[in-house]
C-alpha cells in the first residue's frame, strides 16, 4: 500500500512537496515557487477557550506570499503553462486570482491578460500591477475573458472552468495532514468552489490509501449573495451587503461534487450572517489576528458549529489577507473593453485606456 510519507518530497517547497500525489506531474525544471504554501498553523489558547474548542487552528494562507490560497493553485497552473510551452494566458477575477496569476506568469515570463469587474478592490489592483500583467477592466469581464480565450487559443485559467486549478488545491489538506495528521473538521470559503474539491479530493484519496481512518468533516462557508451550497442546508435570508464573497462565483458548476463530498464528510454547508461575521472579526482582531472578510466568515462558522458538533480538533482556512482601502494605483495603465472589438484592438496593440 502506498504511505504518504515516504512519497513526500522533503526536498521541496510549497505545493510541490506532493508533487507525487497530483494528477499530472510537473517536471521538476518547470515547478515556481513564490513562498505560497508551508502555512503556519496557528494554535491560540484564547482563542480555544471562546470556541470552546480544545484544539483550534488557523491556517494562514493570508501570509502567503501572493497573499491568499490562491497562490497555491495559480504555482500549479502556470508551471503547467509553462510545462506544455504556453507563452500567453488569461483570467477573469474578483482579485486574489489574478494576484497570484500575475505573480506567477511573471515568473514564467509568460503574457497575461487579467480581466476584472469596474468594482474591484483597489489595493487588488495594485498587487496586480507589480507583476506588469495586461489588466483590462469591464463589465462584461468574464465573457469577454472566455472570448478572447477562444478566439486566440489563449488557455483562460479561471478557477470555476479550469480543472487544472483544482491540483494545487489539494496541497491544503496534504499538508495539514503531515503536521496534524487526523483533525475532526475543516471550515472554508466556497464560491466557486474549486479549493474545496481540491481539499475533499485530497481527503479522500488519503483515505483509500489508508492513511485516514475518516475524512474530516468539511464545511462549506458562504454569505452574503453567495449561498448556492449553503441553502442547501438551511433557510437562507440573503444580505446583498456581505464582504465577503463579494463579486465571487454566485452558482459554482462544481456544486454537484461539493455536495458529494459535503455528505460523505459528515459536514454541511453554513450561511453566515452580519451580525456573525462583525462579531468574529472582533475577536479575531482583539488577538491580533487581521484576515479577510472570507477568513472572518470561516471562523464565524467554526464559532457555531464547534460546540455543536462537538469537534475537538478542527482547521480554520484564513484564506486571504485583509486590504488597504486607499491604494494608488496606475489608472493610466489599465484598458478598457465593452466589446469583442475593443478586446480585438488590445491583443494587437492598440491602447483603450481610461
């Protein structure tokens, strides 16, 4: 039978301490590391005592170095990239996608195109443009980030389509399982749920090689207008004003698949109120602990349903690091596009901006 830690690559960093374990494998030339993975795992005695959980633990992607479990993804996808000889690729996103997309395309010195919503978050867009990615800003951003995908048969790595972003996803759990071994439950994030299969994916492979006795109990977190697996399980009254989530993937096409993994865990999905959310993101900053909004949701649900379901040993993602506000940014810098033409006019050069 194979055991898990024999197959780990110790020589490794990151994501590709299990590149053994993925479904297709990156020669070891084309892998790219940029700090994103080896998270700590944050243990606070306070912080059990409020949960009344006896052992609590914060994964903190929002340290990594593209700042949020995102960066573990995008290593995967563009060292593939970058692996099959892509010189150009292109995304649509809220903004931690296209952060680490951009990081890692630099890298790679491979072209990227980045396509976001006019209400994307300033101090986003600023990351962005450190790794000089051509960021084109529309309403339309996510069909015309497929139509320019498929016009120039430029490979788009959205994280909802694109199967190869679910690989690097699988780290989470491989990695919590080599410093934890078995934990009762897991709590994060869904919108388009990519990292979440990743996680259930990685779980149960590690069950039916026998490393696990169970899966841990996953659950699904949502608020605000994302609640596509959360309603699910509870009567939902949706807020439009949540912070988290915002802008995400509102019906994720892996939904089937989440819910698989949702019931064969024992989990379930949790919709996340206001009043909940201020709430942990108080205490998580009292304890000097700054996360996203999607972090602070997470352990809002790990507030409820710790106790509840009486779970000892449980793992909080605190997935993406809090923004600035106020950030400059070069405005001079971004295009714009309404239209398949104006994408047309970019790809051969001619600049749309402002």
């Amino acid at each position: 039978m194979l055991n898990f830690q024999d197959k780990i690559n110790k020589e490794e960093k990151g994501i590709w301490r299990y590149a053994d374990f993925y479904d297709e494998f990156i020669k070891s030339e084309n892998r790219l590391y940029l700090k994103d993975g080896d998270s700590e795992l944050l243990e606070n005695t306070d912080l059990n005592k409020i949960s009344q959980i006896d052992y609590l633990f914060f994964l903190r992607e929002d340290k990594n170095e593209t700042e949020s479990l995102k960066g573990r993804s995008l290593a995967f996808q563009v060292a593939l990239a970058k692996q099959n000889g892509k010189k150009e690729l292109v995304i649509s996103t809220s903004g931690n996608a296209g952060i680490a997309a951009a990081a890692y395309c630099e890298k790679a010195k491979i072209k990227l195109y980045i396509f976001i919503s006019p209400e994307t978050e300033r101090a986003k867009i600023a990351q962005m443009q450190k790794h000089n990615p051509i960021i084109i800003k529309s309403k339309k951003a996510i069909r015309l980030a497929n139509y320019l995908s498929a016009r120039y048969k430029i490979e788009n790595l959205r994280p909802s389509a694109n199967e190869s972003s679910i690989e690097g996803f699988k780290s989470i759990a491989f990695e919590i399982f080599e410093k934890l071994g078995e934990i009762d439950a897991l709590f994060t994030y869904v919108t388009s749920g990519s990292s979440f299969v990743g996680i259930g994916r990685a779980y149960k492979f590690l069950h039916e090689i026998g490393e696990i006795k169970t899966m841990p109990k996953l659950f699904a977190v949502q608020s605000g207008e994302i609640s596509s697996i959360s309603e699910e399980f509870e009567k939902i009254n949706q807020q439009e004003n949540s912070r988290a989530g915002k802008l995400g993937v509102k019906n994720t096409r892996r939904k089937n698949e989440i819910l698989q993994f949702i019931k064969q865990s024992g989990g379930r999905g949790i919709y996340i109120k206001e009043n909940e959310f201020d709430k942990s993101k108080k205490i998580l900053e009292k304890n000097n602990i700054y996360t996203s909004a999607e972090g602070c949701a997470n352990f809002a649900a790990s507030l409820r349903e710790g106790k509840k379901n009486k779970l000892n040993k449980i793992v909080c993602i605190l997935s993406g690091r809090e923004r600035e506000k106020d950030k400059l940014i070069k405005e001079d810098k971004i295009k714009r596009a309404e239209n398949f033409k104006d994408v047309d006019n970019i790809v051969v050069g001619k600049f749309n901006c402002c």
